[in-house]
C-alpha cells in the first residue's frame, strides 16, 4: 500500500477547506446560469495609480476549485457575494494556482 502524499489529497484537501471556510458566491458563467459554490475571499483594499494621483479600491481576490468551474472563468463572467451587498463582479487576472486544482482571481466591480 502506498503512502499518501501531499499532493495525492490534495484534491480531497482543497474541498474540505472551501467547504469549511469558503463563503458562497453566485457565479454566473457568460451566457451561461448562475450557480452557488463556495469561494476563498481575501477582500483587502488595492492601490491604483492614475495619471497624477492615486485612489484605494475594493479589488477582492477570489480562490474557487477547478471542479466547481472548470473551465478558465472569462471577462464575460459575473459574480456576487453576501459579503459585498449589491456589488456584482468580473474576473480579472486569472490563473491557476501551482497545484492545479483551483483558479484564483481578482473581482472587479461591473
């Protein structure tokens, strides 16, 4: 019997820690319908720089599992969060972290 490594429960990882301390979002994939799944959201302020000054922004990151979207969420998409009454966001900036099993994103507010 082989030994379980890091990398072989990764998967089974991943979901128990969405499930456990993701919050809901609705993602509505372009043209497609709304689903809630649950999301990893680190809500910190960014910096933007204009031409001749600088404003703070909500740009939010969000991690969700590849087995919930799989494939690349896309400008088109939208989503919503309790956490964010009455904002509604694209992705931008997407990737795929280094193990593979989930993309994450910063919203940007539609």
């Amino acid at each position: 019997m082989d030994i379980p490594t890091l990398d072989s429960q990764r998967a089974a990882m991943d979901d128990v820690v969405l499930t456990v301390l993701g919050s809901p979002i609705i993602y509505t994939p372009s043209g497609g319908t709304a689903l809630t799944i649950n999301a990893l959201i680190n809500s910190q302020d960014m910096e933007k720089s204009y031409d001749q000054s600088n404003a703070i922004a909500l740009q939010p990151q969000f991690t969700i599992l590849k087995s919930a979207i799989p494939t690349k969420p896309l400008s088109g998409d939208r989503f919503t969060s309790a956490r964010f009454p009455g904002k509604t966001f694209k992705p931008t900036n997407v990737m795929q972290t280094k193990s593979g099993s989930r993309w994450k994103f910063e919203g940007q507010v539609v």
